[in-house]
C-alpha cells in the first residue's frame, strides 16, 4: 500500500516550521500585525499563540516602522525574531530598519555581529486587492546585498525553506505569495498543496529546482509563476514543444548555474516573474545566461513579466496584466519558431 | 466476506452562525485514500473564516465535492467505505 499522505497548505507548512523551531530554540520569537489569536491574516501563525503564548507570539501595533527596528536589535542581541510584513507593500515605512540596519550590520561590525531575523511577507495578486496590495516586489529586495531572498512555490519548499531561513545567521527575506497559500478568498493554486514530512527538514538556500524537464525551451520562474509554467508546458505538449520548467526558489543567492544549464540543454530562454519587467528578476536572470555565453542561445530571450504599471484594482484589468499560461505559451512558441 | 457501509462527511449544521455559502480552499487528501477517524480531510472557508472538516470514520474517501465549490451547512461533500470483516 501506499505511504498515508499527508498534503498541507503553504500557509500549514510554514506554521508547522515555525513551531518545531520554536520548541527546538527558546531564542525562536514570531512578532507582527494580528499574528497572535488571529493566527496569521494569511494563516500562516495559527496555532502558535495557543501553543507558546503572547511572549513568543507577538502581536504588534500597526507600525511597522517600530517593530521592524524591534527585531532588528533583538537579532543583533542573540534572539531569532520571524517579523511579518503582513504585505510586502507596506515595506516603505520600515525599509530603513531593513537595508540600512539588517542588511549591513553584520559588515559594519567586521562580522562581529550577526543579525539571524527572518522576515515572513506576503505578495502577489491576482485577487483585486488594489496596487498597495499585491505587488511581488521581488527584485527591490534581491537587488539590495546583505540579505537572502527565498520564494517558496509549494508547501514542501515553503517548510524546508523557513526552517532553513531560522537556522541562518544571515537576515532572510522570505517571500510568500497569497494565491499559493490555501486561503480561498486568495485565490487557491491546487499544485501548492502537496504532501510535507512531519519532521523537521531544510531546503538549502540558493538551490534552483527543475520541476518539469524538456529539451525544447526553458521556463525560469519562481513562486506562483512557477504554476502557470507548469499549465503552459503541459499546452506547450500538446503542440508538439518540450518545455523545461525551472524553479527559482531563491533570488539570493541566485542559481544562476542551474538556469545556465537548463538553457544550455535547451538554447531557449522564457522568464515568467510576476514583479515588475524593467529593472528586475527577468532581467537577472537572462543576464545569467547571455554574460555567461552568448553562443548556446537559439533565440533571443523572451519575458512574461508584469507590466510596469501600478496594479489595477478592477478585475478585468488587472486580469490583463497579470502572467498566466497562454502568455507563456505564446512566448514558448515565439522562441522555439524564431529559429526555423 | 466483507461488509461494507458507506459514511457521509459532512458540514456540520452549526459550524457557523451565519446563513451564507462556504467554498471548500483545500482537500487535504485525494480521492480514494485511506484515511483513519479524526484525519483533517479539508478545509472550507466561510466569511473569510476557515473550518476544518475531519474523517468522522476510518475507511476509503470517496470526494463528491470538488476544491473551490461551493456548499451549505448539512451538505454531504464525501463518504467513507468503512470496511468491518
């Protein structure tokens, strides 16, 4: 018989991440906006209030601006603060707490001072929340250095990968998408839901994964994104075309051997990234490739990336300018036709 | 020979005060697994609230109502095969 499953949503996952932490490592706090009895507005912290109580569990006021800097002190001082940035837009009224203070304390100090804080927070739309509510912003935290960047694109990754973030003694910005996390007024993406071992296990940090293989061209994408490749290349199959889907899973470090090689097999290159096209992930990511070596490309490289507008809030708009599958398909198609 | 009943899952009556739709956002298992009393199955989301709904008995799942449709307090969404031999 069949090993019993045991599927979880992204949001139990990282819950379930929390708490093994949490019981392992005293030094182990969560702390943000309505993360205590509430659980979490994307679920993500329920349980852990009734577990560990409201000096671990932390629920903040709504200012940002004072408990980012809170955990900032508090990792400098030895503890291990997970802060929720309930949506990674609010970013503006703590991002000196962020990249002045977190990112670079460790190297003003001469490596003197670690500064081990995970900051959990939510992106993407796709659900009409409005433009301050549904940005990805991924490429303005990986273009900052000092700070890992991890987009988790299922609830296997998304336990893995916070464990992993706790246990670092880096800063880490971890990026978790709504639509992926099982919350239905969010949206669900089904293929986020996948079995998880109960005990505890990390995903390294800065390791790409190929989730679906072909030789015809290479999807690179990462969190929801990485779902609509994986409905585009089972379109892409029915028309005859090999596609290979490549997960980014972390931004930094970035992968960037992993998505040379991919390309390299394949000499086709489609980014999918939901953050804004212009000065972002999908320009990092072709530059892997084409700085590397210019000669395995069979095509120039394509992006299906949101367009560098703010986000409409009517649905049919904001429909328009999201990635989706047929986008993908068309730009599949685009590169794998260029050459012949 | 086995006997076999068939156990409906369902939302129960009063799992929330309200007299509004739910959708179900998650089954936890797939169709024709095993699963024993007491399992999470799914997860239905109501007002923005999520409910558990848990295997009232151990046996094979038969899912009758998909992920993101809709349903009502009562409904039977699954049955279980419960097998006594």
């Amino acid at each position: 018989m069949a090993a019993k499953e045991r599927k979880l949503t992204v949001a139990r996952a990282m819950a379930e991440a929390m708490s093994q932490e949490m019981r392992a490592d005293e030094q182990v706090f969560v702390m943000g906006e309505d993360v205590g009895p509430l659980g979490g507005v994307f679920g993500n912290t329920r349980g852990l209030y009734e577990e560990f109580g409201k000096e671990r569990v932390r629920d903040t006021p709504i200012s940002e601006t004072a408990f980012m800097g809170a955990a900032v002190g508090a990792a400098a001082d030895g503890m291990r603060p997970i802060v929720e940035l309930m949506f990674v837009d609010f970013f503006g009224v703590c991002f000196d707490a962020i990249y002045n203070l977190m990112a670079k304390n460790t190297y003003f100090s001469g490596g003197n001072i670690n500064v081990p804080a995970v900051i959990m927070t939510s992106t993407g739309g796709g659900y009409s929340d409005g433009g301050q509510h549904s940005q990805c912003l991924y490429g303005t935290f990986a273009h900052l250095p000092g700070m890992k960047v991890v987009v988790p694109s299922n609830a296997f990754d998304a336990k893995g990968m916070l464990t992993a973030a706790i246990r670092d003694n880096s800063p880490v910005i971890y990026m978790f998408h709504k639509g992926l996390q099982g919350m239905g007024w969010l949206g669900t993406e089904a293929g986020a839901t996948v079995n998880v071992p109960e005990e505890q296990y990390t995903v390294e940090i800065g390791k790409a994964a190929t989730v679906s293989e072909g030789h015809d061209v290479t999807i690179v994408s990462l969190g929801m994104g990485v779902h609509h490749s994986l409905r585009a290349a089972a379109l892409l199959q029915e028309k005859g075309v090999s596609a290979e889907v490549v997960d980014l899973r972390a931004l930094v470090p970035l992968d960037r051997d992993h998505i040379f090689e991919s390309v390299k097999k394949t000499g086709r290159l489609v980014v999918v990234d939901e953050d804004y096209q212009s000065y972002g992930v999908s320009g990092e990511v072709i530059a892997s490739v084409v700085e590397r070596d210019i000669s395995i490309l069979k095509a120039a490289p394509q992006r299906v990336a949101y367009p560098d507008i703010p986000i409409p809030f009517a649905h049919h708009m904001e429909q328009w300018a999201l990635p989706n599958a047929e986008k993908i398909v068309s730009a599949c198609l685009e590169v794998t036709h260029s050459d012949g | 020979m086995t006997d076999e009943t068939a156990q409906a899952v369902r939302i129960p009556v009063d799992l929330w005060e309200e007299d509004v739709e739910a959708v179900i956002t998650t089954w936890f298992v797939s169709g024709e697994a095993e699963v024993d009393q007491g399992d999470l199955l799914a997860e239905v989301m109501a007002e923005k609230i999520q409910f558990e709904i848990v295997a009232p008995a151990s046996g094979i799942l038969n899912i009758m109502v998909q992920q993101d449709e809709l349903v009502e307090k009562g409904d039977t969404i699954a049955t279980i095969t419960v097998s006594s031999n």
